[in-house]
C-alpha cells in the first residue's frame, strides 16, 4: 500500500515504525485544521460579528440602590424594655415579604408603569415574578458581634431614572412598614397586658372576698391570732380564781351573817323574853332566862370575831401581814370584838337587872320600869334587820359570782376549743393564703408589664425606638450593571472559534482521507512514503514556491485574533465605552 504520509518538520517517521494505537493523533487534526483554515477563519470572524451585533443590541440594564440604617434605640433598655425583641434579620425578612408582595409589587409596577412593553403580552403573576426578582435586599453586617447595622435596597431596570425613584420608594415603604408594624405591635401588647390584667384582678377580687369571708366566719381562730387567743385564756383563769376567791369570800361572809342573825335573833328572843309579863310565876321567868341565857352561851362559839379569825389564818397561809386583805381583817376582827364585848356586857346587865327586879315587878309595870331594855331590843331588831339585808347582799353576790363563773368557765371552754382548732384553720389559711399571694403575685407582675409595654408604646410612637433611617438615597445610575458586553463579545468570538474547528473537522471525518501512516492499524503494511519537503534558504520549497504564500491564512488569522483582543481590552477597561 503506497500512502502520501506527513512528517513533522526533523522528525521524520522511521522505516517499519507505526502507530501505538488506531484512531485521530494530534497530528492529523492539526493537518485537517490547517487544510480547512480558510474556512474556519470565515466561520470564526461571522460568528464572531454575529455575536458583537446581539451583544450590542441587548438593551442596558441599569440599578439603583438605596442604604437604609439600622438606627439602635435611644433610651437604655434598662429604663425603658421594647416590646419588639425579635432580631433584625426575622424583621427585615418579614418587611420583605409584605412590601415585595404580589399586591405591593403590583402597586408599584401601576405606580411607575414598569414594563410598559411586556404588560402588552405577558400575565401579571410573570411581571410581580419578574419584579420581585429585579428587586433585592441585602444586609450589611455591622462592627460589634456580627449584627446587622444597615441594609440595601436595589432595584434594577432599562430606564436609569424610573429606577432611582423604584428604589427609593421601596426604601420608604420598609421605613413606614417598620414604623407601622413596630407600633401596631406595642400597642397589641399593651392592649393584652390590659386585658390580662383584668382577668388577674377579678381572679384576685374572688381570693380576696373568699379569704375575707373565711377570716368572718371564723373569727378569733385565725392563726395570727394565737398569741392573744393564749393571752386571752390566761386572763380567764386569772378571773377564773378572783372569781373563786370572791365565792370563799362571800361564804365566809355568808356564814358569819347567818352566825351574827342567830345570835341577833337569840338577844332578841331574849330581850323580849324579859320585857313580857310572866304568866308562869317568877319560877317560869327565871327557867326562861335560864334558857336564854344557855342559848347565849351556846352561840358564842360562834361569834363574828372567830370566823373573821378563821379567815385571817387562812390568807396569813397565802400572803404576807402586810397585804392589804389581813390588814383590813384585823381591823374589822378589832372593831367586832368591841362590839362583842359591848353587846355581852349590855346583856349581863339587862339579865341581872331583870333577875333581880323579877320578884317584885308586876307585868304591867315590867316594860315602864326597864326602858334600857326597850331601847336595847329596838337596836337589837334594827341590828337583825341590817344582818339579814347584807346577808340578802351575800346571797345576790354569791348568785352573781355563780353566773360569773359559769359564764368565765363557758368562755374558757370556748378559748380552749378554739386553741384546738387553730392547726386545722392554719391548714386551711395556708391553702387560701398561697392561693391568695399567687394571685397578687401574678397581679403585680402583670401590672408592672403593662406599665412597661405602655411606656414602650409611647416610646415606638415618639420613634425613640430602635427604626430605620435612609443613610443614602439611591442615585441615578450612569453606569450599566448588564449586559458585561467584553465579556459576551469574547464568549461569543470563542464560541465562533469552537464552531468553526468543530465544523472543520466534522467536513474531514466526513471525506474519510488518511492524513499519515500513525492512522494505520497495526498490522497494515506501508508499501512506500513519500519524502519531507524541505525549504530552502532562499525562500523556495522543494517544488519551487515561496513558503509565504502558504503562510498568508496564518497570518491573517493572527492578526485578527490580536485585532478582536485589543477591542475587548479597550471596551473593558472603558478606553472605547459603548
């Protein structure tokens, strides 16, 4: 098999040598492109003009951004707590889906007639589409603990002015919105606090009328109370034995008036036995002296002076000689054994006188001729009329004493049970009482909320608050943002190059032509090669012509390559603007 091979210029192919493997070398798509440069050069440069006229006829795209500042709240948060705690990027992100919303975006598409010319055949939901998508917001960090300190809002479209005003008005909005909602949300809080503070207060009304309802109805067993309940108590036994004592006393007096009536009521018998006549003989009159006068004696053990006596050595047992009680005793157990004596020597001297004018009186003369005894006998009636009041005073004392200490005994028995009662009420009291404390707590803590949320109310409504200020305007635009046209221009020159390689060698693979024996198989035989053709120095080849006129396409296309290059570098570095 006899081929026309082609060797790189020194490296002619050795004798017997082939291909390692079957299938395009580098060699042969470097010869296919070089047969096809012409060609390639024409598709590239076409390409190339076709791409810098689309590039050039897509309309400029211009944006305007505008800065909005994160402005902190002015009063400390230690006097006045916002009622707005979420974080700055939950609040942007919330702004950001009310104001770009389909009825807002529409809004402003109506407002600034935006997109006059694709309204004319496309949908509104592919125009609120296409504007949310032109609209952005970005948030820009600020120097202390990464937190958000401004944001940007931009907007890009054709019509650099039309932009400008899109961009500030969105700022406007997120200013207002935020001024809104901050408002809106200070004062729903405040309106909650005062609602739930109601709820608490008529919850505290109901503990406080059921704990003043429980203390009514059982008064004097309260807890609090147990100290003048057990002083209270103390003071009743005190009474309890003045009570006992004021009953001995008065029974002691008792007796001593039912001693002092008897013997009251013998000297009377006996006086008046004396003043009437005698019936019976002097026999008669002295018998019946005789008795009364036993009688006499048989009641003086029972003198006055003895039980006052009596009583002064029981108290001596309990008090001192200078209580006041055994000194007034012995006063009145002086002042009644004088009266004693007195009586007992008046009645000897009526007795004697009686017996000794008995024999020779006749009754009616007896009474004229003994007038001491008449008068004796009237004090002695008026002295048992006077025993038998007091001792009338003593039963009525002794009565009230009676009814004193039953009444005394009655409220002891009360104070005892109620003493009794006081760990089950003090139970119960703690049930009510923390029921009680909860519900004041929780009444205070609400009532100190709502005053805080009002202030912080007031404060979102005189903007003391944290807000957002306008920290730059958006400008309009001079400059483009879209398309990057250096950048399309060379993608697009690129690209014209690609096809045009690619469209060289799909011609090549399609004529099926054998560029060089390194496309043989292994196993085909080379019958014969045809020799490298050298150039000469002067300027000739092997078969007598000039080597630049096969060089020309070469430096055309070099030359064009260097042209397009130069271009894009000036348009890209603004030497040439469009």
């Amino acid at each position: 098999m006899l081929t026309k091979t082609y060797s790189p210029p020194g490296r002619p192919p050795a004798a017997g040598t082939g291909p390692q493997f079957p299938g395009f070398h580098p060699l042969s798509i470097i010869r296919m492109l070089w047969k096809h440069k012409l060609q390639v050069f024409l598709v590239w440069i076409a390409l190339s003009a076709i791409a810098a006229l689309v590039v050039m006829r897509i309309p400029p795209t211009y944006e305007a951004k505008a800065t909005i500042l994160v402005d902190s709240q002015k009063i400390p948060d230690r006097y006045v707590t916002s009622t707005v705690n979420t974080e700055v990027e939950d609040r942007i992100a919330s702004l950001r889906q009310q104001i770009l919303g389909p009825t807002q975006l529409l809004k402003l598409v109506n407002q600034f007639n935006l997109y006059k010319d694709e309204r004319k055949n496309t949908p509104e939901e592919e125009i609120i589409d296409r504007m949310s998508q032109d609209t952005k917001v970005t948030l820009e960090r600020g120097w202390t603990r990464d937190r958000t300190g401004a944001f940007t809002v931009s907007y890009e479209g054709s019509d650099p002015h039309v932009v400008a005003q899109v961009a500030n008005e969105i700022m406007d909005l997120f200013i207002k919105t935020n001024v809104l909602n901050r408002e809106q949300h200070a004062e729903g809080t405040t309106e909650f606090m005062a609602d739930q503070l109601q709820v608490a207060k008529k919850g505290l009304d109901e503990q406080e009328a059921q704990l003043a309802r429980y203390k009514l109805a059982h008064n004097d067993e309260l807890p609090q109370q147990e100290t003048s309940l057990a002083a209270t108590l103390q003071r009743l036994q005190l009474e309890l034995q003045g009570n006992e004592d004021a009953i001995n006393r008065a029974q002691q007096n008792k007796v001593m008036m039912e001693n002092s009536i008897s013997e009251a009521e013998s000297s009377v018998a006996s006086l008046v036995g004396m003043l009437e006549p005698d019936a019976g003989g002097g026999a008669s009159g002295g018998q019946n002296a005789s008795v009364a006068a036993g009688a006499y004696k048989a009641l003086e053990p029972q003198k006055e002076s003895d039980v006052l006596q009596a009583r002064l050595d029981l108290l001596r047992v309990r008090y001192g000689d200078d209580h006041p009680e055994i000194k007034r005793l012995r006063a009145e157990i002086a002042q009644m054994r004088e009266m004693e004596n007195k009586a007992a020597a008046q009645a000897r001297t009526g007795q004697q006188a009686k017996a000794g004018a008995a024999p020779v009186a006749s009754p009616s003369t007896a009474g004229l001729r003994s007038p001491a005894l008449v008068d004796q006998l009237a004090k002695e009636r008026e002295r048992l009329s006077n025993l038998k009041a007091q001792l009338g005073l003593i039963n009525k004392e002794l009565e009230f004493r009676g009814n004193e200490r039953q009444a005394i005994l009655s409220n002891i028995k009360a104070y005892e049970a109620r003493l009794e009662n006081l760990p089950r009420r003090e139970q119960e009291m703690e049930g009510l009482t923390r029921d009680y404390q909860i519900s004041k707590d929780n009444y205070r803590s609400l009532l100190d909320k709502k005053l805080s949320a009002e202030m912080a109310a007031e404060m979102e409504k005189r903007q003391q608050a944290e807000k957002f200020t306008p920290l730059e305007y958006a400008r309009i635009p001079e400059v483009p943002v879209k398309p990057n046209r250096p950048a399309l221009m060379a993608l697009g020159c690129v690209a014209g190059l690609l096809i045009g390689l690619v469209v060289a060698v799909s011609r090549e693979v399609k004529r099926g032509a054998l560029l060089g024996e390194w496309e043989l198989p292994p196993h085909v035989n080379i019958m014969g090669r045809v020799p490298w053709i050298e150039i000469h120095p002067d300027g000739t080849l092997s078969d007598g012509s000039h080597w630049w006129r096969r060089a020309w396409p070469l430096a055309l296309v070099s030359s064009a390559l260097i042209t397009i290059v130069c271009g894009i570098a000036a348009v890209y570095l603004g030497w040439v603007p469009f």
